[in-house]
C-alpha cells in the first residue's frame, strides 16, 4: 500500500481508497486546469509567457478533428464534496 500525502488540501490519502479517484477530464474541467496552468506559471515566475486561456484548452481538447491533448484529474473527496487537486 502506498501512502501520499497531500498539501492542498492536507489529508493523507492511501491508494485505492475509494474516496480517491483519477478520471478523465471533461469539457468542464477546462476553468480549473487554466487556473492550475496559470498558478504554476506564476510560481514559476513565468507568468508572462502564459497565453492560455479556457477557450483554447476546450477547443484543443474538446473541438472538431483530432485532440492536441487528453487530461486526467486526481479527485479526493471532502465532506462530501469532490475537490480535483
């Protein structure tokens, strides 16, 4: 069994806990992984390299043709709500 501790937000959660789970991301995620982009731009003191915006990851992902990308998010679940982390 493996044990990863996690930061934000801090739980310790242990593999194949079923309040735990890794999906597929969905059109609708597109807002949070913007966000995640732009924060490790930031902390990475890269910020005015970042040009991605929400449109362009839907339509990368989620337009006509081929996908550019696919995407899985980490969920865990606290009091009864899914955070992506």
């Amino acid at each position: 069994m493996v044990n990863v501790t996690l930061n934000f937000p801090e739980v310790a959660i242990m593999a194949g806990d079923p309040e735990f789970r890794i999906r597929d991301a969905k059109k609708a995620d597109c807002g949070s992984v913007c966000s995640l982009i732009a924060e490790l731009a930031s902390y990475e003191q890269m910020s005015h390299l970042n040009n991605m915006s929400e449109q362009k990851l839907v339509n990368d992902a989620f337009g006509e043709g081929t996908p550019w990308y696919s995407a899985l998010l980490a969920e865990v679940k606290i009091n009864e709500v899914w955070m992506s982390i």
